[in-house]
C-alpha cells in the first residue's frame, strides 16, 4: 500500500551525483516557494508565514509575503503564481491532520505542471528509539528541549517535548515514514513519492534537510489528475 516508486520523478536523477538543488537550477526550475519559513530565509526561495511584515528585516522583505496557508483566498493563491517547488520544512506537523490536508490541497494549487512537493518532518520513529535508548540527552535535541524543561527531567519529558514542542509552536500531529506516505497518497494529489534520506546524493542541508539527525524528508510531484490552470 505505501510502496515507493522504483524510478525517480523524471526532474531528478537519483543514479547521479548532484543534489536536488542542483537539478532544479540546472534544469532552469528556480521557481520555489518555502511555505511557513519562520525566520529562514533561504536564497532561491519566495517565503511566506503568518508574521506581519514589519517584523520582517528590510533585507528579507522583497522575497517574503503574509499569507496563512491555512486560509488564503483565491486571489492571494493568484497573486502568488505557480511554483517549481513548494517546500515545507518542519511545518506540517504543526497541524492538525485536518489542516495538513488543507494546507497541502492549497500546495497543489501553487505548484506548476508536475511541479514537486519536499516535505521535511521530525521522524517519530526516531525519537521513539530515542526515548527506548535513553539516548536524548546526548543529542542535539537536548539543547533545544531543555529551553522548557531541566536537563535531570526523565526521557519521558524529552520525548513529551518532540510530541507537544513549544507553547508559542506546538506540535498538533506526529509522523513516521508510513504515516506521511499515508498521508500523501489518501490525498490522491500526488505521485512519484520518495524518501529522500540524508545520505542520498539528491539531499543538502538546508535545503532538503535542515535538522538531518531527525528528519523525515520526503519529495512529490503533483499528479495530473489533480492539477488545472484554474485550480
């Protein structure tokens, strides 16, 4: 039911030396979108999130726009124009399920004619063997977690703090590879699925991965079916 595909989207070469970000600029696909950036802003990259504006630097103002995935109109969508990739890196799992459909079934929307989908998410079955190994307090994780708990709390908190995250972010949905596979495919709005793991020669950081240790990172291609010019 989750199987991969054996060959690659046509846009990419897996068998090849050059990375994701590499294919694309060759290919003349410099279209991209980071949905829900925070503070990144990565160059190549239009971003957009829910921050006004004016809180954004003057540096980074002419590649960013406000805009909720969660709710934008069809004439903000419009105004956005279509993408060769959309991105979303560490934020699906930030809603619910429910809204990780809304905010992909818009994604589909901006994105061109096979344009492709990166989804990055915190991997659960890692923090799970994390938590089974006693092993958070040696990663990198710690640094971050210990921002709301003490570094002597159990594993049981660490792990609490990958489900739940921060107050002012908080996790609304955790994900293994079978459940984000699971996720893409019930949507029936793309094809061509593949796990791009950190060792792949199709991976970079940041672009791809931007916490590898813990990443779950997967690549799609809008399917057919689910794109027209009106959409």
């Amino acid at each position: 039911m989750y199987q991969l595909l054996d060959d690659p989207p046509s846009i990419i070469d897996s068998a090849g030396d050059r990375s994701l970000r590499e294919q694309l600029i060759d290919s003349g696909r410099t279209c991209w979108l980071d949905v829900g950036c925070g503070g990144n802003f990565e160059k190549g990259f239009f971003a957009i999130d829910v921050f006004p504006e004016a809180l954004i630097s003057q540096d980074h103002r002419s590649q960013y726009g406000r805009v909720d995935i969660l709710s934008v109109s069809p004439d903000e969508i419009a105004k956005l124009g279509k993408f060769d990739l959309v991105r979303m890196q560490h934020v699906l799992e930030h809603m619910t399920w429910e809204e990780g459909a809304v905010a992909l079934t818009t994604c589909v929307k901006l994105l061109k004619p096979d344009g492709l989908i990166l989804i990055t998410v915190p991997d659960l079955a890692v923090h799970v063997q994390r938590y089974l190994r006693s092993e958070y307090r040696g990663s990198g994780f710690a640094g971050w977690a210990n921002h709301r708990i003490p570094s002597a709390a159990p594993d049981s908190c660490y792990f609490s703090i990958f489900a739940h995250s921060m107050p002012y972010e908080p996790h609304k949905w955790c994900y293994d590879q079978e459940g984000l596979l699971y996720r893409l495919k019930t949507l029936g709005l793309f094809h061509d699925i593949i796990v791009l793991r950190k060792d792949s020669s199709l991976a970079s950081i940041p672009f791809t991965h931007n916490r590898p240790d813990e990443d779950l990172c997967v690549l799609a291609r809008v399917a057919k079916t689910s794109y027209s010019e009106d959409s």
